[in-house]
C-alpha cells in the first residue's frame, strides 16, 4: 500500500505562529516535537503522517489517529516511520517505509507498507 500527501509549508509555520508548540502537539509527540529544528521538518512531519495514514486506507481519523503515527530519524538522519501496536496489529504491517522532501514552499511525503 502507497500514501502521499503535499503540505504547503507556509500553512504549518502559520500554525505554528498562531498557536506555538500546541500547534506541533496536535500533530507530534514530544520526541518528534525534539527532531523540529525549522518548518520545513515539522511540515514534512505533517506530510508524512497524512501519507501513511492514506497508505492504510483510511485517512487521519477513528482507526488511526495522529499520534498512532510515530516518526524518528536514523544515525544519517533519514526519516523512520512506525505505528502503534493497535495499529500495526489490525491492519497487519510488517514494514514502513518513508520519504519526505521540501523545495519551492511544499513539503512532500510517500509511505509504503508491506503487509
């Protein structure tokens, strides 16, 4: 299963403006939270959650909320992505696989399952 989702960039760092670090803490938990060090990152965060809930096949709701989506970087500093174990067990994935990227005012993100 594939995901991808595009976020303007801009309307993350309006958020944020707006709302501060509770704008982050709708989306993010606190280690996430940690890893933002500019907008781009927290956006491509944003992205990333909207492509792998779209991956599982139901969008960010019910079945799968924000922060059943959990992203981390690697030692080089790539994105990793898992789920909670609620979610990893009812809809049985075995590997998650991320990119996310930012150019000209848009954060992109693409998640592959395996099941």
């Amino acid at each position: 299963m594939i995901g991808i989702d595009v976020v303007s960039i801009n309307r993350i760092e309006k958020m944020y403006e707006k709302f501060g670090v509770k704008a982050y803490e709708k989306y993010l938990n606190e280690d996430e939270i940690k890893l933002i060090k500019k907008v781009e990152t927290a956006a491509g965060f944003w992205a990333a959650k909207e492509a792998a809930s779209k991956s599982l096949g139901c969008g960010i709701g019910e079945e799968c909320g924000f922060h059943d989506i959990i992203l981390s970087k690697s030692s080089k500093n790539a994105p990793l992505i898992t789920f909670s174990k609620v979610v990893l067990e009812k809809f049985k994935i075995k590997k998650a696989h991320v990119s996310i990227t930012h150019d000209n005012g848009f954060a992109i993100a693409v998640v592959a399952l395996e099941k």
